[in-house]
C-alpha cells in the first residue's frame, strides 16, 4: 500500500514536471517565431524607407550618381530575394540584406563627406530614420539569435531535453554575418578627395 | 545572454507579482490595525460602564478603515501609472515635431525590439535636470518618461542606454511592484496629513467626554488601564510612523533592483560604456530633478531629490538610500564594458 502510494507520487510529479517542460518548450518556439517575423517586419521598413531617401537627395548628389545607384540595386535585391522567402531561401535573403547593409553605409559615409548636404533639414531626418531602421534591424537579430539560443539550449539540456521530441522541438538557426566582406573591418577613405 | 539569465528573468517576474499582492496585502492589514485597534482601546475603555452608558461593542473603526484600506489599494492600483505621470507633470508624446522628439521615438522603438516588449507610451517630464523612469502595471501598458534635460544632454547611445535600463524594469515587472508602491505611499502621506488634522482637532474636543467618564475609574482598574494606555500608545505611533514606514519600504525595494536594470539594459544595447556615460552625465548635473516628487523618487534612474545618503553604501544608506552609489553603478558598467572587449579581442589581456 505504502510502496505503490510512494509510486503514485512520483508518477505525479515527473507528470507535471513533464507538462512544465513541454509547455516551456512550446512558449520558447512560439517565441522564436515571432522574434524570426520581427526581423523581417524591419527589413520591410527598410526596403520601404530606401525610395523616399533616394529621393530627397537625388538633386543634391547628382555626382555621387554610383552610390546611389548601388543602393537601389541592392535594395530591389533584396526586395526580390525577400518574396520568394521560405526556411531554404534564408541565406539567400541573408546575403541580400547584407549587401544592401553595406551599400547604405557607404552611401552614409559618402553623405558626412557633405556637410551642406546634412545640413538639409530632410536629409538630417532621413539620416535618422536610416539610422534607427539599421538599429532596429540589428535589435531585432540580436532579440531572434538571444531567444534561439534559450530555445536551443532548454531543448538541449537535460532533463528537459527527453521532452524536445514531444514538443517536435528542433534547434533554430543563428542569424550569422554571411558576408566575409561585411565581417571585415571597414576601410573608411578620408583623404576628402572628390572620387573619380 | 545565457539560459540561466532566461530563468532569472521568469523568477524576478514572479517575484514582482508575489510582492505587489503582499504589498497590497500588508496595506490593507495596516489599515485595519489602524481601525481595530481604536476599536479594541474604546471598547476596553467602555466595557465597565454602567448599563446606560455607551458601550463599543461593534467594531466600526475597524470594518470602516478596512473598507478604506481596501478602497485606496484597489483605486491605487488601477490609477498608479497615471497618478505618478500626472504628479511629474509629463506629457505625452503621440506627434513628434521636432528632430529631437522623433530621435526619441526611434530609440524606444529600437530598444522595444531589442528587449522584446510592446512599444511602451512616451513621456517627456518638462525640467532641464536629466532622469528618466518607466511606470505601468504589465508589459503590455507602459510607460517611459524621460526628462527635457536628459533629451538635450545626451547622446543618442546615451539615451538608448537609458531608454534600455527603463524597459529593463518593464520587462522584470519593477515597474508593477514600484507603482503599486508609490501610489500607496502617496495614499498613506495623504491620509496622514488629513488624519493628523482630523485626530488633533478630534482629541480636543473629545477629551471632555473621555475625561469625565473614563478618569475616576482609572485608579480602580489599574491593569487594564495600563493595557489600554499600551494600546493607545502603540496605535498613535504607528499613525505617527505611517509615512515613514512606507518610506522605508520604497527605499528597501528599488536600490538591488537598479544595478539588475542597468545589466539588462547593457544586455539589451551590447553597449555598456554607453549607460556608464549617461549615469556620470546625470551624476555632474548636480541639480535635483525638482518636478519629481518623493512619491515616486524610487522609480526614477536616478535619485532625483539630490539626497546625499544614496553615495555611500552600508549604514545609515542601506536604510536611507532609494538608489545605489552613481560611483559603484558606473564601475560595475564599466567592468561589463571591459569583458565585452576582451571577449571580442579587441583588449590586450592585460
């Protein structure tokens, strides 16, 4: 009688240790989810954000013409490599958006190069909204890469881990710097030579 | 950012809910001590009178004071957020018009992103002295106020710095625990000062009546006079020590919890030099935020009454402090700052 009062317990309590882990498992993927949709509702933002920049200084820049022209390249890019996105399209969206990353900070630095040029009130602006658009970006990642990484640890330790096949939990994948290029350190050209 | 600070985050949530409901609990039994203690002292004082003379017999001190108490906790918690916004002043910022403002905005969208949140509402607190602190009740309905001062002084690191330690406090659920807390001790200090005037003016006219039934039958009774006079005692001073006690406790609880916001916001930004900056800007202007009252003095980053017992710790300060030492904050920041290097390899082991 006491043995199996003693079994029922622990039954018991593996249960709802159980139903915890899993429940855990399954908020942690929901998580990851919507952290992995958050970076794509910002690149959104960004692709949106590009027409109107290019815009505003397409008369003053008029002899910046190769930068500029870069971003919009870049930009249609990735808005191309964005809608046929799936899970296999990643890198490929990844890289994209990476060379677009690129091509607007050369188009920043080429714009402090200008002082009259920042001075317009527009163009100010629309440096800080690029600004907060690239952050935003990078914040999202680091949220996407932070909450994968408890999702994969929690369903890699143990014991939580014997309940990662009940909650077909499966390890998701860091948000990396794909380009080699990007990973280097920038070379900034200061000498204030008008380019070629 | 590691699973364990995963856990840390989910038991400091829990935490904070447990607290707010003991605080509301603790509240409402100090208001019906408050209550049933007069009852108890005026029914022992009524007890041996003749047959016609008045005995306390139902306790409605007590009844009342707990429906009061309950009252005040209930509409307290409902309100909290907007009554510490409305006592600072604040104004709400929907439409910004200049670049300034729309900097702002940018920067608690940025870091609504990075720590995973609901875009809180803004708050701009009209004083030139730079602090800032969030208010709200969930994560879902908050608030973060920052000071004009803060806006014009810092850079735009610096102000995400801050911007991260506030919703550092949104996201562990401080700000439920500390706005529950600030508008009960504004109910206590309010409270205090109309009973104060209400029992002073009330003993004057109410001794003719206590002296004369009471008086003679004292030297009789002598045990039982003395147990009331214990009571009596005891039941002014906690009426006297209402306020500070509830000081006490805003103090005790905000001062571990600004060195946790300041390590989650520099796990939100990656930038902890960029807090350490922001704190020793505050920290130089010396002026005390004069549009922040004592009432909700613990929920800002920085001590905005200027008091001089927040620079030490230990003492007197660990009973009087609402913050921890600005020094021992930025050291902390700054050895934060100095692993994040050498993890990098951008610091010669030293």
């Amino acid at each position: 009688m006491g043995g199996s009062l003693i079994l029922l317990i622990i039954l018991v309590v593996v249960v709802l240790y159980g139903v915890g882990a899993y429940n855990g498992l399954i908020n942690l993927k929901n998580q990851t989810l919507n952290a992995f949709k958050q970076i794509d509702v910002q690149l959104k933002r960004r692709h949106d954000l590009i027409p109107n920049l290019v815009n505003a200084v397409k008369g003053a820049m008029d002899f910046e013409r190769q930068t500029l022209e870069a971003v919009i390249q870049a930009r249609n890019q990735a808005v191309a490599a964005g809608a046929n996105a799936g899970p296999a399209a990643m890198k490929q969206v990844g890289a994209a958006e990476n060379q677009l990353s690129a091509a607007l900070s050369r188009f920043n630095v080429v714009v402090e190069q200008y002082p009259q040029l920042k001075a317009t009130a527009n163009v100010a602006q629309l440096q800080e909204e690029l600004t907060s658009t690239e952050n935003r970006i990078g914040f999202s990642r680091q949220a996407y890469n932070d909450t994968a990484t408890q999702y994969n640890t929690k369903q890699q330790q143990f014991p939580t881990n014997l309940f990662a096949g009940l909650a077909k939990a499966s390890l998701a994948e860091l948000w990396e710097i794909t380009d080699e290029a990007e990973r280097a350190v920038p070379q900034v050209d200061l000498s204030m030579k008008p380019k070629a | 950012m590691t699973d364990e600070t995963g856990l840390n985050l989910f038991q400091q949530q829990e935490a904070n809910r447990r607290r707010t409901i003991w605080l509301v609990i603790g509240f409402v039994l100090f208001f019906a001590w408050l209550g049933f203690g007069g009852d108890l002292i005026y029914w022992l004082s009524t007890r041996d009178g003749t047959p016609n003379t008045y005995h306390h017999t139902i306790p409605w001190f007590g009844l009342l004071m707990t429906a009061i108490g309950a009252g005040i906790a209930r509409y307290g918690f409902a309100t909290g957020p907007n009554k510490v916004l409305w006592s600072t002043g604040a104004r709400e910022l929907t439409e910004p018009a200049t670049d300034q403002e729309r900097q702002l905005v940018n920067v608690v969208e940025e870091m609504a992103i990075a720590a995973g949140l609901p875009r809180p509402r803004i708050w701009v607190v009209p004083d030139a002295d730079p602090n800032a602190f969030a208010t709200g009740l969930d994560q879902a309905k908050s608030h973060v106020a920052v000071t004009q001062g803060l806006i014009d002084l810092c850079s735009r690191d610096e102000l995400q710095a801050v911007i991260a330690h506030e919703l550092g406090h949104v996201k562990n659920l401080d700000v439920r625990l500390m706005t529950t807390l600030a508008a009960l001790v504004g109910a206590v200090a309010l409270m205090h000062d109309g009973m104060g005037r209400l029992m002073t003016s009330g003993f004057r006219s109410g001794r003719g009546i206590a002296g004369g039934g009471g008086g003679s039958r004292g030297g009789k009774k002598g045990g039982l006079g003395q147990l009331v006079i214990v009571l009596l005692v005891l039941w002014v001073i906690t009426w006297i020590l209402a306020p500070i006690i509830s000081q006490f406790l805003a103090m005790a609880v905000s001062r571990k919890r600004e060195y946790l916001a300041d390590a989650m916001g520099a796990q939100f930004t990656r930038n902890p030099m960029a807090l350490a900056t922001a704190l020793q800007k505050i920290e130089a202007a010396e002026s005390p935020t004069s549009t922040i009252k004592r009432g909700a003095a613990h929920l800002c980053i920085a001590d905005p009454l200027g008091r001089r017992v927040n620079l030490h710790e230990g003492g007197l300060s660990n009973l009087l402090a609402t913050h921890p030492p600005m020094a021992a904050r930025i050291a902390r920041l700054k050895g934060m700052a100095y692993q994040r290097l050498k993890a990098e390899g951008q610091f010669p082991a030293a």
